[in-house]
C-alpha cells in the first residue's frame, strides 16, 4: 500500500487536539494531588524537625540528671569513705565491740512482741 503525502495527515500530527473536558479535569486533579502532596510533604518535614527538636530537649535533659546522680554518687562515696575511716578509729576503743555479746534470751526476755487484737466496729459482722 503506498504511502500518500497528503497534507491533512501531516497537520493532524502537527497539530495538538482541544482539550476536551475530560483532559481539563484531569488536569485539574493532577494540580490538586500535586498541592495535597507538597502541603503532606511540608507537614511531615515539620514534624520530624519537631521531633528532632524533642529529642533534642530530651537528651539535654538526661545528660543533666546524668551529671547531678554522678555528682551525688561522688558525694555519697566519700561521705562512705569518711564514716567508715570513723568507725575503723572507733573499733579499737569500742566497749561494746570488744565484749562479748550477751545471750538471747537476756536481750528479749523484757520485750512482747505479741499485741492485744484490736477490734474496730467498722470490722465486726
């Protein structure tokens, strides 16, 4: 089949076809769906740079109280070292250290460690 030259075959690919209404609303969607998207985008950069930021806070926060309970470690341990070099000078001169403990019976022959049952009107049937 020979191929004709005719001139209506080259403009019709020359030439665009109208837009139809089918091509404008879809178009009209695209720049929607584009818009929604960027607005998604920009809302979900903002919220990592937001949570960045907390965890920034949070980990500032947590190096402090880091820093003050090895402060108070510190303290405690030299509070620790200090009473027991005082009871390590105490020892030698401690009079109940050096005796001999007394027996059990003496230490709680004196002492009821049975209580009365105490009833309340709030308890009885």
């Amino acid at each position: 089949m020979p191929h004709s030259s005719d001139s209506s075959d080259s403009s019709s690919f020359s030439q665009s076809p109208p837009p139809s209404k089918q091509d404008s609303s879809d178009d009209m969607r695209k720049v929607q769906r584009r818009e929604k998207n960027r607005i998604a985008a920009q809302k979900s950069r903002l919220r990592q740079t937001q949570k960045a930021d907390t965890l920034h806070l949070e980990s500032e926060d947590l190096e402090r109280e880091n820093a003050a309970l090895r402060r108070e470690i510190k303290q405690l341990t030299e509070e620790m070292k200090h009473f027991t070099s005082m009871l390590s000078s105490h020892e030698p001169l401690c009079s109940i250290l050096t005796s001999p403990p007394p027996p059990p019976e003496v230490l709680y022959a004196t002492h009821s460690f049975h209580q009365p049952h105490i009833s309340s009107p709030r308890f009885q049937h």
